[in-house]
C-alpha cells in the first residue's frame, strides 16, 4: 500500500496537466474568498529574541559528534549560492545544506500533473564533491529542490529536516534520520559548543487552490548560537512560497532577521499559475520581515522561472532598498559574523 504522501505525488505525476489548467483559469477570472488565518493570536506567544529563542525548547534535540571540539574556533559564518535554492551555510563548526539541487543544464526536473522544467544552468558545485554536511533544511519535495540524482546518490545517513510530507516521502527512499515539523515547530542542533535552532515558519507555494495541490512547504528560522553565549544571528529562509497573511507572524514571533534567503523567480506554471515570489512580492516581503541583509536565489535556474533578476533589482531600486541587497552569483559566498545584541 501507498501513504497518502506517495498517492499525492503518484497523482502529481499521472493527473493531466488540464486539470492545473483548469485551476489556472479559474483563478485567472474568479477572485477566492478569503480564507481565514490559521495563524494564532499573536498574544498568545511573545516575540522570542534570538537568546531566548535558542535556548527555548524543541520537539527535536539532534546532538552530533565534534572532532574539532578541542580547537579554538571564532564564531562565525558564511553562505555560499550553489545554485536553485542549494546554498551551503556554515557557522561555527556546523555546516548545513538547503534544498538539494545539483542538476545540469539541460537536464529536466518533473513537477507533477505531467509538466516538466528544463535547468538552465549548472551548480556550483558536484553533488560528489560536497563537504561533509552535517543538517539538510529541506524547504518540500520537489525535484527542483530533491532531485533524483540526490535521491539516488545522498547519504541516507545525513539528518534532514523538512516538513511531514516530505519526510513520508523521504522515508519511503530509504532516509533515515528525518525530523518532520509543522509550522512553529523547532529542531535544535548541538556540535560541540554550537548551538542551531531551526524553526518551521508558514509557507504557501501558490495561490490557496493551487497550493492544495502542490507539496507542502515550509519557511525556516534558522538561530544561531552557542551553549554558553545563546544566540548570536537569525537567518530566514523563504521556501517556495507566496506573500499571504500568514507570514505576518513571522517578525511578530521572531523579529531581528540578520539574513534572509528569499526564494523569487516568478514560477510559472502552465504560464498561468505563479507559485513562487516574483520582483514585487520580494520587496513586500523585504517589508514584512525587515531583515537586515537579503539575498535573493531560486531565480534564474530553471524555464518555469518567469521573473528574473533584474526585475528584482529595478523593485529594490524603486523601493530604495538597495544597502540591504546582497546578490551572490553562483559559487560566491558571503560571509556574517553573530551580533552582540
């Protein structure tokens, strides 16, 4: 028998692309109701400052082995754009991997209901030459973001966390340290004297009909820190989502975003439905968020992608938000350090 993950994406992939069409054009000429908010009253739960959010309490605690745990280190950390929504984030020891891509150009990714997408470029980096990863934060199952060359050849052994949905999916391919969250959800990472607390944050990977039928995503709060000193820097990292209500509540509950990873593109399905941030939903999340620095990926890899780069430069221009931009081109890196608030 199946799980009811593996019949949604055996549906993804046999279901005709009219019945996305269909969804397109509906939504094209009717306007929704709105649904109501799942997000709790803010009142309910005070802003977690970055202290008191790493050192709050997980449904997860993942503890791994620290060879260099003897050896000085200087906090510290960098993000490097592999390509897609793939960067390699490493601080203080740990390094962590998001969304897993590492497909080349010419190469097609399967996105359910028949449809398919052509990369356009090539990672940064071979899938065989990785350094040792200690965390993958798997924003949803989709081969943009797991492709079947991961698939194939990823260590099973490597922790994963990742929303419910994916997780079945994952287990299904052999994966074995999985860590499912639902929204607000937290895992907490200890290496050493280095302390990650990666949150769940709303997503919504299009408009909410099409969205039902896509894969379940999820945002990240990503708290960095130590055992000794708490937090020291807060990274947000988008998904695939759109602006909708629900993402108010991220700087309500964690405000203070050092960086944020925005995942843009415009996606296009059908060249009906978008489904991810395009320019102008980039500069609104800028304003919701408030972080301070940004930089956009999830752009210009792949044909689906509708809204380029440019297109986010000219908003950020407009919205005179450039000095909070950092546009990394692939294989660049950018590096932080923690703050001392």
């Amino acid at each position: 028998m199946f799980s009811s993950s593996t019949k949604h994406h055996l549906l993804l992939l046999v279901a005709p692309p009219a019945l996305l069409l269909m969804f397109g054009l509906l939504l094209t000429f009717v306007q929704p109701v709105s649904a109501a908010s799942s997000t709790p009253d803010p009142r309910e739960r005070p802003a977690l400052a970055k202290r008191d959010a790493i050192n709050s309490e997980s449904k997860y605690l993942l503890t791994l082995p620290d060879a260099s745990e003897t050896q000085s280190r200087h906090a510290g950390g960098s993000v490097t754009f592999v390509g897609t929504a793939t960067v390699i984030i490493r601080y203080d020891g740990l390094t962590i991997m998001t969304d897993p891509n590492f497909l080349h150009e010419g190469e097609h990714v399967h996105l359910g209901y028949g449809l398919t997408s052509q990369r356009l470029t090539n990672p940064a980096i071979e899938l065989k030459d990785l350094p040792p990863i200690d965390l993958i934060v798997l924003s949803h199952m989709h081969e943009d973001h797991f492709d079947r060359l991961v698939q194939k050849d990823l260590d099973r052994n490597i922790p994963i966390v990742t929303t419910h949905e994916a997780s079945e999916v994952l287990a299904e391919l052999g994966f074995s340290r999985r860590y499912p969250l639902k929204t607000w959800e937290a895992l907490t990472v200890e290496k050493g004297n280095t302390r990650l607390r990666v949150t769940a944050t709303p997503a919504r990977h299009g408009p909410p009909l099409v969205a039902k039928l896509l894969p379940e995503v999820m945002g990240s709060i990503l708290d960095f820190g130590s055992k000794s000193a708490g937090a020291g820097y807060r990274m947000y990292i988008s998904g695939d989502t759109m602006v909708f209500e629900d993402i108010k509540e991220i700087p309500r509950r964690y405000p203070g975003v050092d960086l944020a990873l925005l995942h843009l593109g415009g996606t296009r399905l059908m060249g009906l439905v978008t489904v991810t941030m395009d320019a102008k939903d980039g500069v609104e999340m800028m304003r919701i968020i408030v972080p301070e620095k940004a930089i956009p990926i999830h752009y210009n890899d792949y044909d689906v992608f509708k809204s380029p780069l440019s297109d986010f430069e000219d908003e950020i221009e407009r919205a005179g938000l450039r000095d909070k931009i950092i546009y990394l081109k692939h294989g660049e890196k950018y590096d932080f350090h923690p703050s001392e608030k």
